[in-house]
C-alpha cells in the first residue's frame, strides 16, 4: 500500500512495473522498416513450409481482444495469413491489433452478454466463412469453454486446433493446453501461452506488451476540445478520465467521477472526459473538463491516450487500450474479477477499490452487495492523490 495514496495499491503488472518511471512504450511500431521487416517475415515462413492460414480466436469484449495482442504477434512469426474471429463487441479492438491480414465477426450464443438464438443458418455461416483455415488458436477466459468454437472449426475443416481445456476435448483438439485456474496469470500472458502450446513464439526483439497499429488516427479535430494538443502533441498535458463500463458492478458513481474531475482541475490538470454515453460524459465533464462523449472511434480514442498523463477508469475496455499505448492508469478497479488477471498490463497503475470485498471473484454483473462497497468508498481524494503519484 502506497503512504502517499491512502487505500491504493500501486499496481504494476507485466514487463513494466515501476511507478514513477518513464512511460512504457508499445511493444510494436509501424515504421516503414517494420513493415518491410513483417513481409520478410511472412516470406521466410512461407519458405520455410509455413504454417499457413492461422485462426485466432477472441469472442468478447474489446478488453478482452487488446490483450491477446502478443499471443496474435507471436502466431504471425509463422502464419502466412492470420484470421482474427472477434464477436461484435471486440471487433475495432481487433481492427487495431499488429500482424493481422483480416477480422472475420461473428457473434457467439456461448459468449456474448446479449446472445442471439442458436439457429442453423448463424453457425452455418460462420462454418461457411471459415472454409480454408489450416489451423486455430481459441483463446478463451478463465470461465469460457472453447469446446463449442472447436466443434464448428472442425465442420469448418480445420485441421489443427489448440486451445485450453480442463473438459475431456475428444477429437475437438489437437494441442489441449491445461492449466492451474487458481493460480492468477495475467491474462495477456495466459494467451500467449496458449500460442507457445500451438508451437508460436514472439519474435526477437518484442517485449511482450500490448500494442496497437501504427500510426494512429490523426486527432487534430479535436484540437478544439483537448487542451494544448496540435504542435505540442507529443507532449503528455491531460489527464483522461473514462466514466464507463460494460457492467454496473465495476462502475464508480458518476457523481464521484464529477467531484473528481472537479478536484482534478482544481489541483492543476487539465481534463478530458471520454466514453460512449453522452449524457454520463456530459454530467463527469460539467463545466471543468472537455467532454469527448461519443465523438471518437476506438483508434481515435488511442491516440487521445497516448497524448494523456494518465487515464481514470475502471476495469473496461479503455484501460486496456490505455496500456497499448504506454499511458499509466488509475485504475477503479472492482474485485468481481482478479486484479491481477485483469488489471492494467505492463504500464504503471495504481489500482483503487477494496480487493477483499463480498463481491470477490463472483463475476457479477451487477453488484450483488448493497451499496457498492468496493468501489463507493473510493473517494475523489484519493483518485487525485493516485493522478500526482503517476504522473511526478
């Protein structure tokens, strides 16, 4: 527990774990030599028999899809083509991942937290897209099956599929990669281990972060709205606070979300206030910050980061995009999930909310304890204090 950031834990997990050192970077840059180096690459796969069109599979959140950015590096050290499967939640966080030739979207009735029926045109499309894939790395959560996928892959005429599972597999898998669940791994490290199963290594040189491709969106039509971006872009000026989430049971009050931003601009930063929900983005933002509410894409959203001290945010989707471009994170993070599976990785992160209430590990939704303890004692003061520890 940090003294300076009473009720934190600074937080760092996976290869950057300092706080107060300088920012991570992204583990891959798209420089024209990058890209001559990837065709070689591909090339030298290829002549060296390959492994040929290679499936990665993710079929949830856009959370969830950033971080199987390693694994998806290392599969395309061999691959002549990679395919990501994302569902429709994770298919921009896909769009924005190094090493991919195409994003195929399919919604998954096992998965997806708005499920469509299960019909037999949904899965014979899905089977009809798939045709021509030699291979399949399913990646999956700690509490996902990836039986269901294997199946539809094998009537797909996949040859070769990998993928954990502690379920008797049959004939749905090639490599069963098998792992202690009660051990917490960073999730992103527990994906690349299932493409090392599959027999995929990260090349020479990349640091195993998360990463997005470059460059990024040009954001000079914000320049109204940021503060000091346009000349000064490269410099890091504003702190970004994200008030969303995909579930009740991670969200901190909007109304502490204001007062924060509130005391934010009164301790000296300048804000920006980010997400999908306008009229939420609008009430956080009030007369203190800018409000960004829904007016940017997913890769703009990065590249507002990236130019950012630091982000706010709870355990969502922004927080991984965060740490894809090397900005730390105060994270409010709710213990439904483990922290240290879920929390921001490989960048600096102080991480806020109380680990050990009722709620831990239930994968709850929606709070099922009155009142929110974990994360309505958070207080405004102490997401202030966590901004200055990141960013002195």
């Amino acid at each position: 527990m940090s003294a300076r950031v009473p009720g934190a834990v600074l937080y760092g997990v996976g290869p950057c774990t300092t706080v107060g050192a300088a920012r991570c970077g992204s583990a891959v840059k798209a420089t024209p030599a990058r890209a001559r180096a990837e065709q070689t690459e591909r090339a030298a796969a290829k002549s060296a028999g390959g492994r040929g069109r290679v499936l990665v599979a993710r079929l949830d959140d856009a959370g969830d899809v950033l971080l199987t950015g390693p694994a998806v590096r290392a599969v395309r050290t061999l691959a002549e083509e990679v395919v990501f499967l994302a569902g429709p939640n994770g298919r921009a966080a896909a769009e924005l991942l190094p090493g991919l030739d195409h994003v195929v979207e399919w919604q998954a009735p096992w998965i997806d937290h708005t499920p469509p029926p299960v019909s037999k045109a949904h899965v014979a499309g899905l089977v009809g897209r798939l045709h021509g894939i030699d291979e399949a790395v399913v990646l999956t959560s700690f509490h996902q099956s990836a039986l269901p996928l294997a199946l539809l892959l094998r009537l797909a005429g996949v040859r070769r599929i990998t993928a954990i599972s502690n379920d008797y597999p049959g004939s749905l898998l090639d490599v069963r990669h098998v792992v202690d669940e009660s051990l917490d791994v960073p999730e992103a490290e527990r994906m690349l281990a299932v493409a090392r199963a599959a027999g995929f290594e990260l090349p020479p040189g990349d640091d195993g972060k998360l990463a997005v491709q470059r460059p990024l969106p040009d954001i000079d039509k914000f320049t109204g709205h940021l503060p000091s971006v346009g000349a000064d872009a490269g410099k890091s000026t504003y702190v970004v606070v994200h008030p969303g989430t995909s579930a009740p049971a991670r969200t901190w009050p909007a109304e502490k979300h204001r007062q924060a931003v509130r005391e934010l601009a009164q301790d000296g930063h300048r804000v920006v206030v980010t997400g999908t929900e306008r009229d939420l983005t609008a009430y956080v933002a009030g007369d203190h910050a800018a409000d960004l509410g829904g007016a940017t894409t997913l890769g703009e959203l990065a590249a507002v980061l990236e130019h950012a001290s630091v982000l706010v945010a709870g355990n969502t989707g922004p927080a991984h995009l965060a740490a894809a471009v090397g900005t730390p994170v105060v994270s409010l993070f709710a213990p439904v999930v483990p922290a240290a599976r879920w929390a921001p990785y490989g960048v600096p992160a102080v991480l806020l909310g109380d680990q050990q209430a009722p709620c831990k590990d239930s994968r709850a939704r929606t709070c099922p304890i009155p009142g929110h303890p974990c994360l309505s004692q958070v207080t405004s003061e102490q997401v202030v204090k966590a901004v200055r520890e990141l960013t002195q």
